[in-house]
C-alpha cells in the first residue's frame, strides 16, 4: 500500500484539528469565481482528495468550512506574531493554517458545543477586531482554504508556481479564555434581544379584533408595560397574558405558546436552550388554572343561560310547551 503523500497528511491534520463530523467543501472556479459546494463526511472529504487535487491542478482554489452548528470560529489575515500574541491571551488556534507565506488563518475552538450563528458572528468579529484580522472574514460561516492544495491567487506566484497551504500547530483544543469571552457575548446578544422585543411592542400598533395571536401579545403587552414600565417580571407578565389570552375563548394552546416565543422581551437569553418548552408549559398551565378553568365555566354557563332565553323569546309568552 502507497504511503499518504504530504498533501494528504496536511489535510488530514486539519480535518482533525477542527474535529467536527461534517464539512462543506468549496471549489472556487478559477475564470468565473464562482463556488462550487459539497458537504461531505469526514470519511469523503478525504476519498474526494484526488478529485480535488485535479480541480486545484486546474486552477481552482479549495476552500473548507464546518457545516452545520458547531463551536469554531475563523479569523483571517494573521501573521505569526497575532497568532502568538492570540494564543498568549488564551485564545490559540485549534488549527493555523498558512494560507501563503507569512500570512495565517487560525479556527478558533470557543466550545466544544455547538454556539448561535449569533454568537459565532459576533465571537468571530470581536477577535478579528482586536487581533487584527480580516473584518470582511469575520461571520459566522466563513470558507478557509484546505491545507494541502495549493492557493492559486495570481499574486502568490512565484518561478511558475503556487505555494501550498500548510497546516501548522493543529492540536485541536478549546480556548482557554473562550468561557468569559462567550459569557459577555451572550450578555450583549441578550441586551440587543430584550431592546429589539422592547422597540417591537412599543411600536407595533395591534389593533382590536384580530385573530392573530402576535398581534394580541403586542396589545396585552404594551397593556402591563404601560402599568408596570420597563423593569416589568417579564416571565409573570407572559404569565398574565396567556391567562387572559386563555379566558377569551378565541385562542388556542398553540397560539398563545406562539404569542410567547416570537415576542416575550428578552426570552433568548432567560429561557435559553428551553424556550419552546417554556411556551408550552406557560401557555397548558395557564390553560388549566383554576381562575381561567372557572372563568371559561362562568361563560359556558352564559352562554347556555342566552341560548335559552332566545328559546323563550322566540316562542313567545303564553306558549305551552
């Protein structure tokens, strides 16, 4: 059996440096730029190897990124000082990558769980903020190169031919400073969350009459704000609204869970992980609470109490029955 060559072997480090189940390949076409996407197995990145290596002979630079939810970020247009002055701070790269010489991409493990594309995003921006990086690389799903191929950028040329890109430290470990940094980033996203739900209900003009369940947790909400202010318990106020949304007779078990996740204030960050079950089990136990459950009877037995007096109405005094 052949021996791996370098190129292989190159990749393979990454491929374990990174750590994750699947991936999403890109050929970038070298005369139209256009991207071609592949998302492979671990096992098929690397039985695809010798048809990617036809495609970078081509021309074609060959592009890899985690697909799916995952816990790493990308920061891009590093020298070898960032990376050590990053790595010092407690954020060394899970795999540095040398895209061409002297200039690195480093995938950063912040979390050996999936993160948000939210929190990626913003993980990704601040370290290239601060680190120097390239700004327009920072998101959430960002392409790095493939170690092993070769970066085909007319730029890069040198005697007729292309450098390869070289996979570098790649021991695959969290940051070390990633839990802090990811505590503040979730306390921002949840300050914006709660001012964006905050600005939604304040603006948004519900109206009378309307089925829509967005629409009456807009009302009902901007009620208890206007009594309560800003500072309201917003877990009781989802609690008093789905009660009164569950007396009307008008919504259901669904529509009052759907009134809670798509526009309770600040929700992200105080049910995360839970916040569907969170709706459901607010919206069943307001449901079933004996003042809804004698309120829904009271009406029943109003209704039942109107029905029959549009019986005796209709038949007229004096009628036997």
């Amino acid at each position: 059996m052949m021996k791996p060559d370098r190129s292989y072997l190159a990749a393979r480090r990454q491929l374990d440096a990174m750590g994750v189940e699947r991936f999403e390949v890109g050929i970038r076409e070298a005369k139209t730029g256009q991207m071609m996407n592949r998302e492979w197995s671990r096992a098929e990145v690397e039985q695809s190897a010798p048809w990617l290596k036809r495609m970078n002979a081509k021309g074609n630079d060959v592009y890899i990124r985690p697909a799916g939810e995952h816990g790493l970020v990308l920061v891009d247009d590093l020298t070898a000082d960032k990376l050590s002055r990053m790595a010092k701070d407690g954020y060394p790269s899970a795999a540095a990558i040398e895209t061409s010489p002297g200039n690195y991409q480093a995938w950063v493990k912040l979390s050996d769980k999936p993160l948000s594309a939210e929190a990626r995003r913003a993980a990704a921006q601040g370290l290239a903020k601060h680190y120097g990086g390239d700004p327009n690389s920072a998101d959430s799903k960002h392409y790095g190169r493939l170690a092993g191929y070769t970066n085909q950028k007319p730029k890069h040329t040198r005697d007729g031919r292309q450098p390869y890109v070289l996979a570098h430290d790649c021991p695959g470990k969290a940051a070390t400073a990633a839990p802090a940094y990811l505590e503040r980033i979730e306390q921002g996203l949840a300050q914006k969350e709660r001012q964006k739900r905050l600005e939604a209900l304040q603006t948004a003009k519900p109206g009378y009459g309307s089925h829509d369940p967005i629409r009456e947790y807009q009302r009902q909400a901007q009620r208890l704000m206007a009594k309560y202010g800003d500072g309201a318990d917003l877990s009781r106020m989802d609690w008093m609204i789905a009660q009164d949304m569950a007396k009307g007779g008008r919504y259901t078990l669904q529509d009052i869970e759907k009134g809670i996740v798509e526009c309770s204030p600040n929700v992200e960050s105080r049910k995360a992980g839970h916040i569907e079950d969170y709706a459901k089990r607010t919206a069943a136990n307001a449901w079933q609470s004996p003042e809804v459950q004698q309120h829904r009877q009271e009406q029943a037995q109003e209704g039942q109490a109107r029905q029959a007096q549009r019986g005796r109405d209709r038949d007229g005094p004096g009628m036997s029955r």
